[in-house]
C-alpha cells in the first residue's frame, strides 16, 4: 500500500509533466498506427526527441558551477542575526537558466532560498540575514541547486561545501545585585588554592615552563637566580557559587518562551553573568536528556562554556531534583554556596537542600510559579516549606520582570543583606 501510494505521487504530483507527456505519446502513437493521421505521427515523434532533451538539458544546466558560503560566525547571542554570503559563479560558456539556490537550516525564520539565471562565465552574490530568535543548536547547509527543464518533467539537485552548525546562546538579564547568603571561610579568610589565572593575590614563584605568558615573568627572581621564573597565584577568599537548574520533564510548564523551561535557563545565565564579572568562581549542573556539568571556575571563558551548557539544555529529563541533588551532594562544600532554579511542586528538593545545610552548605533558590505559566500546581506550598527552612528564595512569576525581581531581595531573607 505504501508503494502504492508512493508510486501514485511520483506519476501524479512529483513527474505529472512527464507522466503527462508520456500519455499523449502512447495516444498519438495509437492514433497514427491504427488510421495513419500524419499529425499525430509528427507529435509522437516531437515528443519522442523532446524527452530525452529535456532530460539532458537538466543534467546539463548543473555542470560548471562553483558556489561559495561565507559564515563569520558560528556562535551568536539569542536574538542577534545571523548573517551569510552565497556566490554562484558559472564557469561554463552557456547560459544557466532557472537555478533554484537554497541554504537549508533548521534554524527558526531562516530563509536563503532564490532563483537566479546566469550567464557565460557570470556570478551573483547575495548576503542572507536569519533572526535568531531561540537558543539552540541549528545545522546549516550543504547549499542545494536544483535545476529543471522548461516543460518541468525533470529536476535534479546538486549539493556544494559541506553542512555547518551554529549555536545560539540563551539571553542573560543584567542584574543590578543578586543577593545570596555567603559561605563562611575558615582562619583568617583565606584557603589557600592555586590558580591558573592572574589574581591579586601572588603567592610564589616557579620556573618557567614553555606555554607561559610573559606577563607572568617575575623579574626579580629572574634576574637574581639568572633562570626565567613565574609567579603564581591564589584565589581571592570567597566561596564556590554552584547553579543547579531543574530540567525535569514532569515539572515544566508553558510553551515557547513562556515556558519555565526558558525562564529557568534565561535565569541560570544572568546569575552565571553576575557572579562571573564579580570574578566569583562559578560552576554549573543540570540534568535533561543528559547530564550537564560545569566545575567552578572563574572568568569570562566560563561563562561562555556555561553558556553552550544552556544553550544545548533541554527539558526532557526524568531525574528529579532531589535525586540530583542528593547523588551529587558531594561536590558541594561548607565554601559553596548553592542556587536551586525550579519549577517543581514536590517538597522532596526541599528536605534535600535542608539534608545540605545540615553539612554547611549555604543555600538560595529561585522558585518558578508554575501556575502563571498555564500549569495546574502552585509553588506556595513550597514557598512555605522552603521559609520554614529557613532558605533564601526568589519567586519568579511568568510576567515578572526578572532583572528587577531577582535584584529586589529575596523573598525569604536570612541573609539576604550580605551579597555573598
């Protein structure tokens, strides 16, 4: 039955000139064998040759094409555009009527598709700008022409260069302050802690290893010991800030960009964003399809890995927040400060985080109402579970504008005058 039905659109929908052409062959042959009408014998014949013609004529117009795609960028912010080059050159010496040039994507709103002629040894060049309106990754490319004959019974692709992706990262808030209880360091405010990166803080010299920047040379020591050494640093005395978002299936409400799903990792970046550019050390974790994991690190190159993070997050996962919470509790420390984004009704998450502040974890959450995304639960009876714990938390509602509801003070403050 499918063959049937494939066999149908081929002849009916897909090759209906040919197939059009083909009858009225076989009725004009017909006609001019059964009575001898030299007309019919004569459109026979014309057809007989233009088939065959037309197939050629089709191959034919794809040959000597050169096509070119230049793509500056392949990593842009949501909402940005992205913009890309097509040129089509023909390197033959016949005109090249009818080509049907296409740059597929999968990426929202994109749309390079044009049909142009050329002629002998002529080119085109046209620019193509795509809205990025989500985040995601998108596959663009190989470039398609297709190419017919003038009676429409044949047509032919050809693909040229090789297919690109393109990642768009989710939108950040700047957010004026974000306040979260801070995690108490032991002695006199500092844990010793080597860091790769250039801090205030130097705490040594070494010698000097091919790779190292120059700017790290201590010159002194160099020049008393006669050897290139570098300094080393230590981290400033403030504690890890660890992000966990909730990507549970189950939990989620809304659709599109009102959903919690994209609040919860437009979210998880503008407090990623903030702690980042107060050189904090920020780290990463949230489980959808698979597992997403950040270690704490510091500056700009990590937010840019915690956003590809997020950009390729997805809320199809079935692991609860409690269970995450619980089987990676030993990533967090008495120096760790936690920030817990959901959706999520079950008060399982709660007596989880509460099992971490017993270890001296310190704790804040951003709790989203899942009832002014179109869901059927309501987030006040954890709200309440999460003040009777004494959990620094931030209720965020679908119309909330988050750079003012998340820089306000949080709903449950403990400690919510100490900006961590």
């Amino acid at each position: 039955m499918r063959g049937l039905r494939r066999l149908s659109r081929t002849l009916f929908i897909e090759r209906r000139s040919l197939t059009i052409l083909t009858t009225l062959f076989f009725v004009a042959l017909l006609v001019a064998l059964s009575n001898g009408f030299w007309l019919m014998s004569r459109l026979a014949n014309v057809i007989l040759i233009a088939i065959p013609l037309a197939y050629v004529w089709t191959r034919f117009n794809l040959n000597h094409l050169e096509v070119t795609v230049e793509r500056p960028v392949d990593r842009l912010q949501e909402g940005a555009d992205f913009a890309e080059r097509i040129t089509v050159v023909n390197t033959g010496w016949f005109t090249k009527l009818w080509l049907e040039v296409e740059d597929p994507s999968d990426l929202p709103g994109h749309n390079a598709r044009r049909v142009i002629s050329l002629g002998p040894k002529q080119r085109r060049t046209w620019r193509t700008v795509s809205h990025c309106g989500r985040r995601g990754r998108y596959s663009i490319g190989p470039v398609q022409i297709t190419s017919g004959d003038l009676f429409g019974m044949f047509r032919r692709t050809k693909k040229f260069g090789q297919s690109q992706y393109v990642l768009v990262y989710p939108r950040a808030v700047e957010l004026p302050n974000f306040s979260v209880p801070p995690a108490l360091l032991p002695g006199e405010g500092r844990f010793k802690r080597p860091s790769h990166m250039i801090t205030p803080n130097a705490a040594g010299v070494r010698d000097y290893e091919p790779g190292d920047s120059f700017n790290r040379i201590h010159w002194r020591t160099t020049a008393r010991t006669g050897n290139l050494a570098v300094k080393l640093f230590e981290l400033d005395p403030a504690s890890d800030i660890w992000i966990v978002l909730d990507l549970q299936g189950d939990v989620q409400s809304g659709e599109g960009d009102d959903s919690t799903e994209e609040h919860g990792v437009r979210i998880a970046a503008s407090i990623a964003r903030y702690f980042l550019l107060a050189n904090r050390s920020v780290g990463f974790m949230a489980y959808g399809s698979t597992l997403h994991l950040q270690e704490a690190q510091r500056g700009l190159s990590q937010y840019t890995r915690i956003l590809e993070h997020l950009a390729l997050a997805n809320a199809t996962g079935d692991v609860t927040l409690a269970d995450l919470l619980n089987h990676e509790s030993p990533r967090f420390g008495r120096h760790t400060t936690l920030v817990a984004i959901t959706s999520s009704t079950d008060e399982s998450w709660v007596v989880s985080m509460q099992m971490l502040a017993g270890r001296g974890v310190k704790l804040a959450s951003v709790l989203l109402e899942p009832s002014t995304f179109g869901g059927e639960a309501s987030a006040l009876l954890i709200f309440g579970a999460l003040t009777a714990a004494d959990i620094s938390t931030y209720m965020v509602k679908r119309t909330d504008n988050l750079a003012q509801t998340l820089s306000s003070g949080a709903g449950v403050t403990a400690t919510a005058g100490d900006g961590g």
